[in-house]
C-alpha cells in the first residue's frame, strides 16, 4: 500500500475531556434517540413476556439508513388496552416509551403510535435489529415484534479522508496539521473551519487545479457557532492524492451548546474513502474542554500518523 506507516499512530485524548461518561439516564449515549419519549436505562427486553397486546404493521418505510440520520418517522399500531410503546435498538444501552395516540378505525380497540427518531453517528454498521413490545396500565408486556435494518458506511470519495463525527448537538472542530515544508522547524500548515483549505500557493504563483486537489480541504463546519445544522460531522478530504508524511488531528471543543458532554470519534480512510487504515479513535468532550483556546493548533490531538 502506497507509502502508509502508521507506527507511529498515537491514540491519546488529551486536555482531560475524555474521561467522564455521558449520563446513563438521560438517552445521550444511547444510539437510538426518540423525540419526546421517555428513556429507559438497559436494553429492551426481548425475551417471552404477555401474549398480548401485540403491535402490528411497525413502519419504518426506508430501512436503509446510515449512522447520524436524524427525523426518522417510526409508526404503527397497538391492541386493545395499550397504552404505550417500547421502542429499542437490540444491543443499545436503552430504549424508549412511546405513548400510543389515537384509536385506529379499522381495528376497534387499536391504537395508533407514532415518533420521530435519530440514530448517534456511533451506531455500528451493519444489520440490525429495531424491537417493539406493546404494554398496558396495569404492568402487561405484550410479545415483541422486530423490525430488521441496516446501517451503511457512509462513503466520502477521496485518496485520502480524516473524518470526525460526534453525538450531539454541539460546535466541535476538525484541524488537520499537514506534513510540515521543511524538516526541523518547517511551517506547519493546518487545515481548519478558519482556513479549510490545504493550498498554500508561494508569492507570486498562480495555483492550479492539480495543486487544490492535493491540497486537501474541509467540507463542512457543522454546528458553527450553534447554529444547528444537524450533520455533527466535518471531513478532511483530498479527492487524488495526498503529501506524504506526518499528519496530526486535532479534535477543538469550540462549544458545547447548551448540551452536557459530546462524544467522537475520528477516522482515516484510504482508497475512495472504503478502506478505514486505523481503528476508530473515540473520545468525550465535556465543559472543561471548551475553556482552552480555539484557534489553530488547539485542541485534544486525537491521532498521528504517517501517510
């Protein structure tokens, strides 16, 4: 493989964000996240529980998703005495109750129900499995019906892509520091929201097309200054090829907006943006966080390595 080194891969999360936990009962960690419906803490049962009431038709429409979708619409029907509905993901750390809404005309005694939903960019790839279970006022469990998914990779073309995601409604900031000009004391040139470009043309040149796609550049600042876009994630993308050596990535905590913690995580892909070259890197900003700097070289370094 064209010149990749990685020994030189540094996992540590610096600036002491990353070592509390989102707070279990608040639905933040979960990787299914439902729009006014009560969190429960633990996976959803989905063991024998009551014969009835038994949900029918769940309706997901597209079940091709991928991680960080958000306004997912999610409906259905419930028997007769229902008044809620157990919605998890099979494997999340909780799930959600949904209370059931209208009587459904062609079924006397049903109820309908009906969400909005997201998924954390954390969701794992691949098939899973959505679990509904139908309960009653008086502690009745009904059998639980499964819906199957699947979450696909989202795919960012490109020789070479750093990409950053996270899980809630926060400011974070990708910076790439590329391989520096010179050996000992060379410029550092620093991809970030304030210069999301990599080309750095010398006085008096005129810059290519060839010269901006080496360069690399930053597709997105999502959440910029709390303005809530919804994406939560950026990438650093060099769509033909890429300078060789030394890249650090830096993860800036520019503001939480109003929400307690964030979690990310960072990734490197090769090759049109399929073959991830590194673990996942994974880390947690909190307040403290957002007290340091915010300018170019700030942030919890999240990776090194070497292309």
């Amino acid at each position: 493989m064209r010149g990749l080194a990685f020994g030189a891969a540094v996992a540590g999360m610096l600036l002491g964000g990353c070592s509390s936990s989102a707070d279990p009962g608040s639905g933040t960690s979960a990787w299914l996240r439902i729009q006014g419906a009560q969190y429960i803490p633990g996976p959803i049962d989905t063991g024998p529980r009551d014969d009835e009431p038994i949900v029918r038709n769940p309706a997901t429409l597209n079940n091709d998703l991928f991680p960080g979708v958000s306004n997912k619409s999610i409906s259905g029907f419930a028997g007769p005495k229902s008044t809620a509905v157990l919605i998890g993901l099979q494997g999340d750390v909780g799930h959600w109750v949904v209370p059931v809404q209208n009587t459904d005309p062609a079924y006397p005694g049903d109820y309908t129900f009906s969400c909005s939903a997201s998924f954390s960019p954390l969701t794992p790839v691949g098939d899973l499995s959505l679990f509904f279970r139908a309960t009653t006022r008086d502690g009745k469990v009904g059998p639980a019906k499964l819906q199957p998914l699947t979450m696909a990779a989202t795919q960012i073309p490109g020789a070479l892509v750093i990409s950053l995601d996270w899980d809630t409604q926060a400011d974070l900031d990708l910076h790439v520091q590329l391989p520096s000009d010179g050996v000992d004391g060379g410029t550092v040139n620093e991809i970030w929201p304030r210069k999301p470009s990599g080309l750095t043309p010398a006085p008096g040149s005129t810059p290519t097309v060839d010269d901006g796609m080496q360069a690399g550049y930053l597709d997105y600042d999502s959440n910029s200054m709390c303005v809530i876009d919804g994406r939560r994630a950026e990438n650093v993308i060099f769509p033909t090829t890429a300078p060789h050596g030394r890249y650090v990535v830096l993860v800036d905590t520019f503001s939480l907006c109003s929400e307690v913690t964030a979690r990310w995580r960072v990734q490197v892909f090769t090759n049109g943006g399929t073959d991830p070259v590194l673990p996942p890197v994974f880390g947690q900003s909190t307040d403290i966080d957002t007290r340091f700097p915010h300018g170019q070289g700030q942030g919890a370094r999240a990776l090194v390595f070497d292309y």
